[in-house]
C-alpha cells in the first residue's frame, strides 16, 4: 500500500514539474523572441546592406533555437553533418513531427539558411516580426498566385547561393509518420536545380506534438542524409514528374527515419 502511494505521489509530482516546465519554456520563446529581435532591431539600424541586415537577424533566431533547445531539455542526437556539403547551396527538406523542429535545425543545422515557414507563424505575435526580418518565407497554399510568386522568389534566391530549409509535408503530422508531400517543394528542386539535403527528425513527436502545449522531454533523433540529385526530372516540369519527385523524396526521408 505505501509503494503504491509513492508510486502515485511521484506520478503527481511528474506531472506538476510537465506542468511548470513547459510553462517556463513557452514564456521563454516569447521573451527570448522579444528580447533578441529588439536588440537585433537597435544594432540592424547600423547596417546599411538589406541583405546583411538579414544575416544578423537570422544569427539572432539561431540563437533562440539553440537557447530554447537548451530550455526545453530535449536530448538530441545528430547524425550525418558530414553530408552538407562545404562549397554549394542546398534545399534541406526534413520531416515535420513537431515545432520543436524549428528550433532544433536552426541550433545544429551549421550552415547559414532560410526558412520556408508555415503562414500562420507570420501572425503570431513576436514571433511573426521576428521572421520576417531575417527573411525568412512562407508559401499560402490557399493563394495560388501569391504561391507561384514565392516558389519563384526562392528559386532566384537559391540560383543565388542561398541555401533553404523546406517541410515538404507543409505541415505538422498528426500521428508521427511522414505525410504526403506537397507538389510546391518538387517544383523548387526542379527549377533550381539544386542538390536536396533530406533530414529525417524522429521523437519530437513525442516530445510536442500537434495541439499539445505540455513538453515531454526524450530523446530527438536527427538523421541528416547524403545530398540526393533529381537530374532526370530539371528538364520534364509537370504534374507527374513533380509528384515522382516527391515520392521519391519521401521514400527517401522514410528510409533514414527507420
């Protein structure tokens, strides 16, 4: 009977410590966002070039996403950076479990990049400032003009040498597994013709998942894949040879995921 009280009373106090930690984490992506893109804010006035105004902002946002890593007491585990390649742009295209996911590629990811984000992030308060700012875009799959219009964008700034991170689900899972991949992420492969850089994220579904405000902290698996060339399809742009873009993308997130 006494070790089935302590075994209750330990579950309560498991459950209070979920309770007040993931409090403090959600108070701390508000005020490290505020924080940061005010003091980002006061030294970007003193940079004249748009584009450099930009690369602070971004090294502002990669410091919140290693700090609420840190906070979030997530272990994580990365495997494969010595698939990015040193000398080339590249198009990361990793599964989405969690939103924990932001903030883990932006700590371990070691090259500089543009998110390709979720429009709804752009609304909330704080946060959305702060990613607008440093450049970051956001496809409307809603809106198939402004789409067309963003997907071109990202396309000149990849022929440019800017390297991008893309969720070709374009949305959270639901249940942990990989989704189905939109045709927009295929089209930029195919019109850039850049190498794709897959990442397979497993456990920050367990971690955050979608709907969940409560953190569970385990273990978060990064498994980063070696570049993948779509070659055969740069010449052939429509709607069936972006869907075998993307299934092939996917078959291949799916085999490093395990």
């Amino acid at each position: 009977m006494l070790d089935g009280y302590k075994k209750e009373r330990g579950s309560e106090l498991i459950r209070a410590f979920r309770y007040i930690h993931s409090g403090i984490f959600w108070f701390l992506v508000i005020f490290y966002s505020v924080v940061v893109n005010k003091g980002s804010y006061v030294i970007a006035l003193f940079i004249k070039d748009k584009e450099e105004k930009k690369l602070f902002y971004q090294k502002g946002i990669r410091l919140c996403g290693s700090l609420l890593v840190n906070a979030s007491l997530v272990k994580v585990k990365v495997s494969g950076l010595e698939n990015i390649p040193d000398n080339a742009n590249v198009i990361f295209t990793p599964n989405h479990q969690s939103y924990l996911d932001i903030f883990i590629l932006l700590k371990y990811l070691p090259c500089p990049f543009k998110f390709i984000t979720m429009r709804k992030l752009l609304k909330v308060p704080f946060i959305g400032d702060f990613i607008r700012n440093a450049g970051f875009l956001s496809l409307d799959t809603k809106d198939r003009k402004n789409s067309i219009r963003t997907i071109h964008k990202i396309v000149d700034l990849l022929k440019k040498g800017r390297s991008f991170v893309i969720f070709p689900e374009g949305k959270l899972t639901k249940d942990g597994n990989i989704g189905e991949f939109g045709r927009g992420t295929s089209i930029i492969i195919q019109r850039s013709r850049k190498p794709v850089v897959p990442i397979a994220i497993d456990g920050s579904f367990s971690v955050l998942p979608k709907g969940s405000w409560k953190l569970q902290p385990k273990e978060v698996k990064v498994n980063i894949g070696k570049p993948v060339y779509f070659e055969k399809y740069y010449n052939d742009i429509n709607k069936k040879s972006s869907m075998e873009v993307g299934n092939r993308l996917r078959d291949i997130l799916a085999s490093l995921k395990g």
